[in-house]
C-alpha cells in the first residue's frame, strides 16, 4: 500500500488470517481508516484486534454484495482462490476498490533485522531499510537514527526507544539485546533502527551474536555510514587523487593507544573519527608528539546533514582550542588529513545534497 492515500475515515475490509493480516490491520487503523476483519469462514481462535470491526463471515453471493458495498476498499491478505474471484466480482459490480496486499510472517518463531539509517536524513535511507520498516511489528530505535517519520515508515508498529546519550545508556546493551531476542520469540517481525551502519561501531555484531545464540532468524541491512556521508556532507571527500588513496575509520569513545597512534601516523592517510569529541586533546596531542607536522588540516563537523550542519577547521596544533571556543559537541566526526584543505574550495555535489537533506528535514 504505497499509493499515498488519504484513508482517513474511509471504510476498509481486511480479509485474512488474524496473524497474517496484522500488519496490514496495523497500517489501515494508523492511518485513521475505520477497519473491518474478516478472517475466514471459521477462525474460532483469531484474537480480536483493538478498534477493528468483525463482521458475520458472508456464507452466500448476496451476503458478500451486500458487505462489500458498504466499504470502501477490501484488502485481501489471504483467501481460497474461488473466494477472491467471488470478491473481486463484488468489487467491480459495486465499483469499490480493491488491492491485494502481502502476508505477515506467521512462523512462531519471528525475526530480527538490522537497519541501517544512515546518517539521520530520509533522503539516505535505503530501499531496503524502508521495505524492513514497512514490514515491521516492532521497532527499536537509537536516537541517531531517522526517526521525524517513523510513524510514516513503520505505520502502526510499535516504537520504542533505547538509544544511548554520551555518558547515559537508559537501557543497557545487554538489555536490549534481550528485549530484541523476546520480541522475536514472541512471534514478531523486529526492526533494530540505528544510525550510520549497523557494523560501524554499531555494536550490531553483538546484537547479531545475540540473536543467534537463541536460534532468532537475524538479517543485517547496511547503511550509509556517517564516517563517508558527513565529511562528504561539508566538502571533504576521504579520499583524493592525488592526495591520499586511503582513510582509516576509528572509535574515540576511548583514549588510543601509542601504538595505535604511531600506525595512523605511519599511513598517512585520512583519518576519520567517530565519537571523538572526548578524546580530541588527547588525540591531537598524540599524533603531534609521534611524528605527525602540527600544521596538518582538521576539521571537526557537527550534527551532520542537520539544518545547523556546522563544521570548525583548524590544524593539528589548533583544532582543540578552536573546537573548545566553538563549543563543539556530539554527535559530531573528525577529519584530519590533507583532504580537509579541499573543504575551503566547496564541492558542488556535496552542497547540492546538503541543501536537499535539508528540505527533506524541513
């Protein structure tokens, strides 16, 4: 159903098994349509589904005339195949539209998905991403990941937030990881939304081990990592002809090591630093002291593809005192590397793609 429809008020007739069906139900009562079920001819233990409407099951033609003309669209999830000619030739005598929508998963067992969002613009999510969301009983989200129409993508779903502030986990990963595994074992079609890549310091390989460890059916759904997307965002490509042919992607969550240091040092290729605000000193410091010229290009930029997009440059020997001027804060991605002198010259594309995030956003 992606017709962009206004069924707000409008009388919709789902026809199918009360599990096979829900997501549709769910879709139908979000968008404000007033629902009614028809699960078979005899379905003694279909659950009753809050704010939908069972009908008696029609048991001859005139039956079926008569509840179809008094809809506006019948749904058919699921049904024998001499029931949908009978349907599909009450629709058209009675002009009611008719659409033929997907079945849920009914296994009893259901599954987990990990989707990457992207860097946190609808523009960046992917087919795939979107097609898991529209499927979904159930979605976990952090709070980096795009969530502004989360109501839109996953409609009728239920939303919950374990998303994680620096300094301030309100679930714990571990709990999570449960409640992912729960959700799954209970029967339900799980989405875990996360910004960026869920294998980018995603921690999505310890929810994939989790999953496993309690035979729960796992896909992973990649995403467009912010490593690329919000230095590309500001102007700065993480590779360059000419300049540099690679670029290294680490976590400043924690201190590095010497050794970690002396071998970004030993590259000198482009270095991109995720959750990196609280160890910049440290950082810059390090790589100075172990080889690395002071006068190297920095740039540090905020909040990527929001409307406030802000980036701060700077030089090795610099960026920390100018990012402590600025204010700098999470989230935020560091970029130290001869390709942050390209970001004073502009980049028409990356520019192009900024301002349409930011219609998107708006």
């Amino acid at each position: 159903m992606s017709l962009g429809l206004d069924f707000a008020g409008k009388r919709v007739l789902v026809i199918g098994g009360a599990r096979a069906a829900r997501r549709v139900l769910a879709r139908y009562l979000a968008s404000g349509a007033s629902v009614y079920h028809l699960a078979g001819p005899v379905s003694p233990g279909a659950p009753a589904v809050a704010g939908v409407t069972t009908p008696v099951y029609p048991r001859s033609l005139g039956a079926w005339d008569t509840l179809i003309a008094a809809v506006d669209l019948v749904a058919i999830v699921e049904t024998s195949p001499g029931t949908d000619v009978t349907i599909a030739a009450a629709c058209a005598r009675h002009r009611t539209w008719l659409t033929r929508e997907s079945a849920a998963a009914t296994a009893p067992v259901g599954s987990v998905t990990l989707v990457g969002g992207g860097p946190g613009v609808e523009g960046l999510l992917t087919q795939g991403a979107l097609a898991a969301l529209g499927a979904a009983d159930i979605v976990y989200y952090d709070r980096l990941g795009p969530t502004d129409r989360l109501d839109a993508w996953a409609p009728g779903a239920e939303h919950i937030d374990v998303g994680k502030a620096p300094g301030h986990h309100a679930i714990p990963q571990r709990d999570a990881e449960r409640m992912l595994v729960a959700s799954a074992l209970a029967g339900l079609t799980v989405v875990r939304l996360k910004g960026g890549d869920p294998f980018v310091f995603g921690r999505g390989g310890e929810e994939v081990l989790a999953c496993r460890a309690a035979d729960v059916p796992v896909t992973v759904i990649s995403g467009v990592t912010s490593a690329i997307a919000v230095p590309a965002a500001a102007g700065i490509p993480v590779t360059h002809r000419d300049i540099t042919r690679l670029f290294t992607v680490i976590s400043g969550h924690a201190p590095i090591s010497d050794t970690e240091l002396t071998h970004l040092v030993g590259l000198n290729g482009t270095i991109v630093v995720l959750m990196g605000i609280g160890t910049l000193q440290q950082l810059v410091a390090g790589l100075s002291r172990l080889g690395m010229r002071t006068d190297m290009p920095v740039a540090i930029v905020e909040r990527g593809f929001a409307h406030d997009q802000r980036t701060t440059l700077g030089r090795l020997d610099t960026i920390a005192g100018l990012a402590a001027g600025a204010g700098v804060r999470s989230p935020a991605v560091v970029v130290i590397g001869e390709v942050v002198s390209l970001a004073s010259h502009g980049d028409d594309a990356a520019a192009a793609l900024l301002r349409e995030a930011a219609e998107l956003a708006g």
